[in-house]
C-alpha cells in the first residue's frame, strides 16, 4: 500500500470536511442573527370519522396544521405567544389550553358536533343517498408562517369548510405579532390616525389595475360592491417589502370572486408612515 499517497488523500478530504464544516456553521449562525430566535412546531392531525345513515355512510373530513412557537428569546413570552397563536385558529374556549391540548380538544370536540348532527333535518324526506360520497363535512384548517424577521412575526389562518349546500368558504386571515410589545400590530401603527382615508384609495386602485381596469368605478361591474365599501379591514400581514391585505368571500365582492389579496409596497406607504412606527425601519425610514 503507498501510505504516503493513502496520509495525501486524507489530508485532502479531511480538508473538504472541515471546510464545509465551517460554512455551514456561518451559514447558521447567519440565519440565527437574522431572525427572531423563535422556534415553531407543527401538529398535523387527519381525521375520517362516518356516521351510518339511511343504510350509507355520511363522512367527514377534518385536517388539521397547527404551527405554533415552541421557544423565544424571551422565554417568559412564550405562553403568551402560544396563546396568541391557539386564539386565532380555534374558538375561544380553547385560548387557555397548550397547544397539544387545544389541538385535542378541538378535534374531539368538532368530531362529536359531526357524529351528534340530526341529519334528518338536512335532507328532503324522500332524499335517497345514492352514494356515500355524495355528502360531506369538511374542515381544513391551517396556519403559516410568512415572516420571522425584525421582531415581528406574520402568520396567516386559512379556513375551507363545507357543510353542505351549494359550495362550502374560503378565508384567509392575516395577523401581525410585534415582539417588542408582545402585541399586534394595527393600522394605525403603520398608516396612521387616518389610515382608512389613506389606505383605501391605494386598495381600491391596486384592486383595479390586478384586474386590468383603467377606471376603479369598473370594479363594481365585474362583480364588487361599492368601491366606497372597500376600506382597510384589519385583515394583514408584513414583510421585508410591503403590507398584504386579505379581503374574504363576500366581504367586498361576489362569491365567485373569491379571496382578493392586495399588495402595497412600503415605496407606496411612506408618505403615511411616521418615523416612530414599528416598521419605519423595514419601511427604509
């Protein structure tokens, strides 16, 4: 064996490995820096429970993706966080559970309302259930996290339900957590006193030009409501670039319109925000 060529080979990879070694502990230290030092975890939960009826099955599907934070900087901030978190996916009467609880309790909770409904109530009497996929409940709930950065945290609550009738909801609702209040951030932080005379103009034009108008007044005859109606809900979040508003089913259109998302840069918001706002600095301020 040529032990001086064998002793070069593994100088060489020993080499490589400590090099690599080495990138990818500044590569973590980096996103380390970079973030919120807040950690989260998922609860997936998948659940097919069926109740007989009329000699078939009625189903129902429930999904559950809970993300929740796990650990923070600030650990005596952490109860508060989860509990901001469980509050804004699952009903109140579960805010004061942990999150492994809430989850629980939730999905025992939904699944009993299914197996307990008064079915007969739902259907003609002379309805037939010719097959047993033809009737569903079904829940999808889950929530993501968009932004970790510069002490806030944005996170979205996505909602499908259907329970029958026609065609079951869409919602999306956006919160923002600032972590040097340990509240959320509102409007009024980042536009203003007069943030619904502000903003709603830059909504309504961006919502025009997303659906190729050249006048704003033509949103009402593509299917929205007034444009006077559609005014800053409350419902966003933020980023390293801008605001996005969510505006639901209904909310300021028809059904069929669906979800509208709108984004506005923080260039089209500086004249609104003050250099004592929370996102002054993401703002460029």
């Amino acid at each position: 064996m040529d032990f001086n060529r064998f002793n070069n080979v593994f100088i060489l990879v020993a080499t490589v490995f400590i090099f690599l070694s080495l990138q990818n502990i500044s590569c973590l230290k980096k996103s380390k820096s970079s973030d919120n030092e807040v950690l989260f975890d998922t609860i997936q939960i998948n659940e097919s429970p069926s109740v007989d009826y009329n000699n078939s099955k009625l189903n129902c599907n429930l999904h559950i993706s809970f993300t929740f934070p796990i650990s923070c900087k600030k650990s005596s901030q952490l109860v508060d966080l989860q509990k901001m978190f469980i509050e804004n996916i699952f009903p109140p009467q579960f805010s004061n559970l942990t999150p492994v609880e809430a989850v629980k309790s939730f999905t025992n909770s939904y699944i009993s309302d299914f197996q307990t409904t008064n079915f007969s109530s739902l259907f003609e009497d002379d309805f037939i259930l010719e097959d047993e996929n033809n009737f569903i409940f079904e829940l999808n709930l889950e929530n993501e996290i968009l932004y970790n950065r510069n002490n806030f945290i944005s996170f979205v609550v996505k909602r499908t339900e259907y329970e029958g009738g026609a065609h079951g909801s869409n919602s999306i609702y956006g919160y923002v957590i600032d972590l040097n209040t340990g509240k959320y951030l509102t409007e009024e932080d980042f536009a203003g006193n007069n943030y619904k005379k502000n903003l709603s103009t830059i909504i309504v034009q961006k919502i025009a030009s997303a659906k190729e108008l050249s006048d704003v007044s033509q949103l009402e005859s593509i299917g929205y409501n007034s444009i006077d109606d559609i005014v800053p809900n409350d419902n966003f979040i933020i980023d390293d670039k801008g605001i996005t508003y969510y505006f639901n089913e209904y909310k300021i259109a028809a059904h069929f319109i669906g979800i509208t998302e709108v984004f506005i840069s923080y260039e089209e918001l500086k004249s609104y925000i003050t250099f004592d706002s929370p996102i002054s600095s993401l703002a460029g301020l």
